[in-house]
C-alpha cells in the first residue's frame, strides 16, 4: 500500500501543474492593461506561483517552462526572431519556477513571488536592451528616453511590477485560507 501512495504523489503533481498552467493561461487573456509592444498586466503568474511554492523547484519548472511556451505560441506575437521568443516568452517565463525554491517555507509563496518576478523582469530586461534596443528618442508614459537601459528597465519594470504587487496582494488575502495547500500540508499523507 505505501508504494501505491508513492505512485500518486507524481501523478497528482503533474495533473495540477496542468490545471495551473490552463488556468494561468486562461488567466493571461484577462488583462487589465497592455503595453503596445507587450507586456500586459494580468494575474496569469498566480497559478503558476502557487503551484512552483506547493511542489518545488523541479516540478515548478518544469510548469513555467510549459506556460512559457503557450504564452509563445498564443501570444507570439511580439516576438522579434528565435532570440527575442527565448528570452521573453521561453526563459523569462521558465524563470517563474524559481519560486519553488521556497516550498515549504511559511509565507514562502511571497518571496517565491518576489524572485519569480524580479527574474522574469531581469529576462525581458536584457531582451529590451539586447534585441527591441533604441537608437532614437523612444517616448513611453509622457516620457522621452534615450537610453536603452532605462527604457528597458521603465518599460518592462512597468508592467512585470504591478503584476507581482497584484499578485501579493491576492496572496495576503488568500494565505490563511489556503495555507495548508500553499505549503502542501494536505500532501503529509501521500509522501
């Protein structure tokens, strides 16, 4: 019988990845905003999130990689060549999954939010530099910039900012609820 419970524990982890990452990719198309060259604000990473905290590092990447990549291919069309579809659609959203390096921790799903963010930025970041860089006076917000970095940063940091802060703010209404979940209490007995 334990070896029957050993066997679930992977299989519930990949069923609710999949969920997660349907229901975040679902969640992608609510937006509240969006940029005119991409980016959007949108509560998408909050699935992906809570699942990277409840599972893990491995399996947490496993599922942002996967959402990477339907963002890719239902979203795709910002991308500028194979570089700019890697870094901002396959890595910057691969990169969510480093949450899970806080599974397990109490009010993990925070700082697991705050890193998962703050890497996605630092993707789309070097993207804006590298591949959608300015050679001319860019405006953006009213604002005139001229050097690449700063539009980056200003551009990007925009939206992947407000999405994290949205995203914590859900969280602090939802931990108490759902901190057995969050922390995979519910899991003890399968594992």
């Amino acid at each position: 019988m334990a070896n029957s419970k050993a066997s679930k524990t992977p299989l519930r982890a990949l069923c609710e990845g999949a969920i997660m990452v349907a229901l975040a990719t679902a969640l992608s198309y609510l937006k509240l905003f969006e940029l005119p060259q991409g980016g959007s604000i949108c509560i998408g990473m909050l699935p992906i999130f809570f699942y990277c905290v409840r599972w893990g590092l491995r399996n947490g990447l496993l599922a942002s990689f996967a959402y990477g990549l339907l963002q890719l291919i239902f979203d795709g069309a910002y991308a500028w060549g194979p570089w700019s579809m890697l870094l901002d659609y396959v890595l910057a959203f691969a990169l969510l999954g480093f949450s899970g390096l806080f599974k397990g921790r109490k009010y993990g799903v925070f700082a697991g939010t705050v890193l998962g963010s703050v890497l996605r930025f630092l993707a789309h970041f070097v993207s804006g530099v590298t591949i959608y860089r300015i050679y001319e006076p860019t405006e953006l917000f009213n604002m005139s910039f001229t050097n690449p970095y700063i539009y980056s940063a200003a551009y990007n940091g925009s939206y992947v900012a407000i999405d994290m802060v949205i995203c914590l703010v859900i969280f602090a209404v939802l931990y108490r609820p759902l901190r057995k979940y969050i922390l995979g209490k519910d899991l003890a007995g399968e594992r």
